[in-house]
C-alpha cells in the first residue's frame, strides 16, 4: 500500500531489482512508506532512478504475501497453516527423514540472488555444516556463471573489471548481448550522457534495440548478428586485431602469458576466423565487422559491456573468454574507461556467487578441494566439510527424478517459472520427497512444495547486495518483517532444528564472519559501509578503500591467460518444422518472472508478453500486430499475440518473460553452457502460426 504524505522519518537503502544497485533513501511515515527518493549521494546512481526502483515497491504490502507458515504432506492436500516451530520442525524432521532413507547427497539448496549476502551466505553454511554436502547452487546458474567462470579463468576473478564511473573515460563502447536502456537504466543513462559526449557505439545484438538509434546517438557499427554465434563474431573480431598487425604488444608482453598469446594468436588467424568465414554463421557483412574491430582497437579506451545475450548460449563461457582475450590483446583492462563489465541482471547476483553458493566454491571463488581454505572454514564453523563439489540446480533435478537426490531447501527463487524446459523441472520438483519454500509469494515452483516458510521483502530487511561493479551497499529495515521472522533468523533456526548452531544475532555479525573467511572482503562492516557509504571488493588491508579497478597493474592471476575459443554451432538447429529463431529478453517495467512488479502498478505498463516478428516472416505466415499466434518448439507450444515489428532480423523472433500465463520457458531447450550448464535461453528453434486459442 502505497500513502503519500509528507515523510517523518527516512532511511538509506538499496533497490532490489538490477544490478545496477540504485541507492534510494526510504522516507516513512511511522511504519508506512511514503515514497523512494533516489539517493544523491549513492555512487552507483547519483541520485537517479528508473521507474522499478521508484515506483515498484507496493508487491511488499500486496495482499499476496503469505506471512504464515504452511505446511503440507502431500503436494495435492491443501496447505495448513502453522506455527514458526511446527513448520521448521516438520521441515528438519523431514530433511532428516529424506537423509536416513537415501543418504547424505539427497538434500540440497539453492540460494537467491534476490536475498542478501547474509543470507545467502546462511544458506549455503547450513547446506556445508548441517547436511553436509556441497549440493548448494545459486539462480546464477541460469544467468552469470560463464561469466564466473570466464573472467576466472582468463583474468583470474570472477567478476567485472571496472566501476560505473569508468564509462566517463571511455572512447569506444561495445554493448554485446546487453540491452541496457531496458535491463539496466540508470546505468544506461550514464553511458548515454558519455556516448553524446562524443564516444563511438558498437552493438552487437540480434535485436535493433534502443541503444542502436536513440536521441543524438546512433551506433556506428550495429552487429546484427543471428542467435547463437557470438563467439563467431568476437573471433572474427579478434582476427582483423590480429592480422591487421592492431595488437598492443607491450602490454601483452608486460601482462599476460605470452606462450598461450601466441597459441592463441596463430589460432585466432586461421581463416576459419576471418570475418568473411565467420559471416556465414553470423549473418554480418565482413566489411562491418572488420570495421568495427578496426575502431575497437585503435580508437582510444575500448570498454565491452554484455550481458546475458552473451552468457545463456550453449557457448556462454567461450564468449566470455573471447572477450577477454579481444580487451587483452588490444590492452583494453586495467585502467579508466576500458575493461570487460557484466551487467548484472539481478540485484546481488554478484554477491550470491561471492557467497559461495556454487557447488564447487567456498567464499571468495576458493575451491572445496583446497584443503587450506576448507581448513580455516572448518576451524571456524567446528565441523569437517566435503572435499568434492556437490550438484549443481540442472543436475539436482535430474537426479530427483532418476536417483536418489529428494530434498531441497529453496531460497527466494521460483525456479519452475524462470528455469528452461519447465516440463522438465517441474517432474524434477514432483519427484522430491521434502521441497521447503522460502519465498514472499506462493509462486508456481511452491506447487510442488510441502513447507513454505514466509520470506520476507527488501524494506523488511537490514543486509547487504554488490552490485556488477562489485559494489557492496547497505540495506537497511525500514519495516518490521509481515512474517514476525527475519529470513536470516528462519535459516538459522531451521539449521538449529538440524541439530547446528549458529550464533548470531544481528546480521552485522554474519558480515563479521564472512569479512573473517573472505580475504576480498576482510575489510567490509558494516561501520565501515555506515563511514564509506558503499565500498567495492576487494577491500582489505591492501584496499582499506575498496578497490574501483581490477587488475590495474597485474592481473589477479598473474600474467592474463588467452584461451583458445573456437567456435561451435548449437545443436539446437533450426530446419523445416521449426524454421525460426526464438531469442528472449526483459522489458524496461518489468522484473524477470514478474513476481514483484506485476503486483505494483507498473503492470500497466507491459502487462503481456508479445512475439516480435520481422514483417517478413509476418506476411508469409499471414500475421499482423495484435493476431494471437502460437509459437512452438520442440520442448512445447505456448500462445501470445503477435507485434510485426523491423526490429528483428527476418528469421528470428523475441519474446519477454514476464509473465507466468505466457510461460516464455514452456518452450525453451535443454542445452546448456558447455562449462557451468547455464541454460541455453537465447536459442530456441520455432515455428509461428496464428491460432484462435491460448
Ligand atoms: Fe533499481 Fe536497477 Fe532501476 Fe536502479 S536501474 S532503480 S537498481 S531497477
């Protein structure tokens, strides 16, 4: 609820939707929000705003939150309310149950990206310490994790290189895989203001999205490339760097590793790479893409900037890597105005994987095999911890309903909506014995849950999130939780019951104890996030300030490693039955799957998913905008109305997300990323007819 008035109280926090991480100071009238002011001093926004942040916060006083317990035996009955007590007990006695029957490697979790660095880190520690496995993910599987891996493996971090600020200084911008005026747009804005100030644009996306033509900006490169070939792309890239003698060689011989560079090189020259060879896949004209390396190279700071165009493709990491090694080979990391910058999709989505929620990582990217880490870890929280990296979200489902995987704790995540291949996960669900919801809303995965503890909304929680530029920003209470329980307190009572102790009693002293684990974040507290205002990782002895840039004059690695990325065609093909190219994406008012901003007014702004399809495919299949058509693939058919629109390219078509009656996912693949099975999202083989139903 909503009451406008004039404020008696405020208080600094942070937006929960983008990775942006907008500050806003909440002004308040006794326990009601008034309005959301963006906050002129948070440094990642300066005091501006988009219009989810702003105005989007009703969803935590909707008449939908659940704020008591329920439990259920079977996922047929009705649900039942319950005390704090009965559910959390119901909920131990039935992971012990699940235990006992199958064996310690059938209970997991997956932790949120919505929640905070507290909370996640309670999660993934009650996973380690009181089921004793590794079988802890975070829904960054289904977003970042090649970039996780990517940058790790090339720069040796797992994160952007670069602070927001740093666009200011950059000559040359390429947005790849990223629509930033929709996903990103306070953040948008500022490249915006840097690209009027004279800064060359090149895009290269597969959709004409706003950033390529907009007020006093036009790109001068628009790499209109088909779905699925970015790594195509980023080699051909690459190749004109290499041939045309554009490599700056000192900082390769100062910096990176020079016996795989010249590996690299020689492969990267091969004709295969060439950008008339790579055009055959990417569908771009070879003059324009050698033109456009010819500016990235050789027009001064050349900052990329992707997103999850780049991520969820069966070559997610490779894309990263190629990336890295374009910015490598052309000296593009480690100063102002240059570097390789994901652009987060959800608020902590950095901060849930710093946590240690991958299956195979501890706080601060340490693998469980390092007995060193495990050691100071173990000492601390006075259990031993598994050596081998547990399952990972795709593979919990697979073996729930093959073998022998039957219970899951879910934080804040509604994986039977946002997940590809629903059919496929939701069998997944069906098949376990205990799934415990923590969650704000009963969404669609809470259909196959038997407890559902009530989480608890941003306003309603004192934390942190890091935002994509590594950025850890407070967030502050402003209302008691509607549940009577804060979320990291559920956790730790569930672990409690689990028969695990952790004592706490403030977040301020989870922070303590990661800043205790985590040589990047030994510096954080929260007395110095209230003296800094904000403070980017790593911070520690070394950056008692936090640290804006990374790998200024080393990369975090040592030398930069070039990796050889050769390009490899999805296997999801497209052919006679299923002629065209599905590619998906967000929409400026709209949140992923919608749970929060459909529940505020914002749904009047997008309120359906719509097909855009080039005018082309649209006369040959007799559509025009507004027709209801039914788009199928081989995961299955859903239906929505048709928008004939020149944004696309003939051949592919786009859809958002946003909305559960859509269910954009229904159609989507199971093909993943070759290296962290972050789904294939953005390729899906389909064919568009109209129809009269839904
Ligand atoms: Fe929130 Fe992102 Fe909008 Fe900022 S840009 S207000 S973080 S949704």
């Amino acid at each position: 609820v909503i009451q406008m008035g004039q404020p008696e109280h405020s208080k600094i926090t942070t937006c929960a939707y983008c990775g942006v991480g907008c500050s806003f100071k909440a002004e308040m009238q006794g326990d009601k929000i008034v309005r959301m002011v963006p906050y002129k001093d948070g440094k990642a926004n300066e005091g501006h705003s988009c219009v989810k942040g702003r105005f989007a916060y009703g969803y935590a006083t909707h008449k939908d939150r659940i704020t008591k317990p329920m439990i259920r035996a079977k996922i047929t009955d009705p649900w039942r309310e319950v005390s704090w007590e009965e559910a959390i007990g119901h909920a131990a006695s039935e992971f012990r149950r699940v235990e006992a029957q199958y064996g310690r490697e059938s209970l997991g979790a997956i932790t949120s990206s919505r929640c905070t660095n507290e909370e996640v880190f309670l999660v993934q520690k009650l996973v380690r310490a009181a089921f004793r496995n590794n079988n802890v993910d975070t829904c960054a599987r289904v977003c970042h994790s090649p970039t996780g891996y990517g940058l790790k493996t090339t720069l040796g971090t797992s994160a952007g290189t670069q602070d927001f600020k740093s666009v200011e200084k950059a000559d040359v911008i390429l947005v790849i895989g990223a629509n930033p005026t929709d996903g990103h747009p306070v953040f948008a804005s500022r490249m915006k203001k840097r690209l009027r100030a004279g800064a060359k644009l090149i895009v290269a996306d597969p959709r004409r999205i706003d950033i390529v033509k907009s007020p006093h900006i036009k790109a001068e490169h628009h790499l209109q490339l088909k779905p699925g070939t970015n790594v195509a792309l980023v080699n051909a890239l690459a190749h004109v760097v290499v041939t045309e003698g554009l490599i700056d060689e000192a900082y390769v011989r100062e910096r990176c590793d020079l016996a795989d560079f010249e590996i690299w090189a020689r492969f990267i020259a091969q004709e295969v790479n060439s950008p008339e060879a790579s055009a055959e896949f990417t569908g771009v004209p070879a003059d324009e893409v050698r033109a456009a390396a010819r500016l990235y190279a050789t027009g001064g700071n050349g900052a990329i900037f992707y997103g999850l165009g780049v991520t969820e493709h069966s070559q997610g990491s490779t894309t990263v890597m190629a990336m890295a090694n374009l910015a490598m080979a052309t000296g593009n990391i480690g100063r102002e105005g240059v570097g390789i910058n994901p652009l987060r999709g959800q608020n902590n989505v950095q901060g849930a994987c710093d946590m240690g929620s991958f299956p195979h990582e501890l706080t601060g990217y340490r693998h469980v095999s390092d007995e060193g880490t495990r050691q100071i870890f173990e000492t601390l929280w006075g259990v031993s911890l598994d050596m081998e990296p547990g399952l990972r979200i795709p593979n919990m489902l697979d073996e729930a309903v093959g073998g022998t995987f039957k219970g899951l704790y879910i934080q804040g995540e509604d994986i039977a909506q946002s997940d590809p291949n629903t059919q496929h996960v939701t069998a997944g669900l069906a098949a376990m014995e205990c799934v415990v919801i923590q969650d704000i809303f009963l969404n669609e995965t809470a259909k196959y849950a038997h407890v559902f503890l009530p989480g608890s909304s941003f306003l309603e929680k004192d934390g942190t999130f890091t935002n994509a530029e590594r950025r850890i920003n407070r967030v502050r209470k402003v209302m008691e939780p509607l549940s009577g329980k804060a979320e990291w307190q559920v956790t730790i009572d569930l672990a409690r019951a689990l028969g695990y102790e952790m004592p706490y009693s403030h977040p301020a002293e989870i922070m303590d104890e990661i800043a205790l684990l985590t040589p990047s974040f030994a510096g954080v507290s929260y007395a110095t996030l209230d003296k800094l205002g904000s403070v980017q990782w790593p911070c520690n002895d070394k950056a008692p300030f936090g640290t804006p840039l990374m790998h200024v004059d080393h990369f975090v690695r040592g030398k930069g490693r070039f990796m050889l990325t050769e390009f490899v065609p999805t296997e999801e093909r497209t052919g006679a039955r299923f002629p065209l190219i599905l590619t998906t994406g967000r929409i400026l008012s709209q949140y992923n799957v919608g749970a929060q901003t459909r529940r505020t007014a914002n749904s009047t702004w997008h309120d359906e998913d719509v097909l855009e399809i080039h005018p082309f495919d649209a006369e040959n299949r007799g559509i025009k905008s507004g027709d209801l058509v039914a788009l199928a693939s081989r995961s299955g058919d859903i239906s929505l109305k048709a928008e004939v629109s020149e944004r696309m390219q003939p051949g592919v078509v786009y859809t958002t997300f946003h909305h559960a009656e859509t269910g954009a996912n229904v159609i989507t693949t199971d093909y993943s990323d070759w290296a962290t099975n972050c789904p294939e999202y953005k390729v899906t083989a389909v064919e568009v007819r109209r129809t009269n139903y839904y």
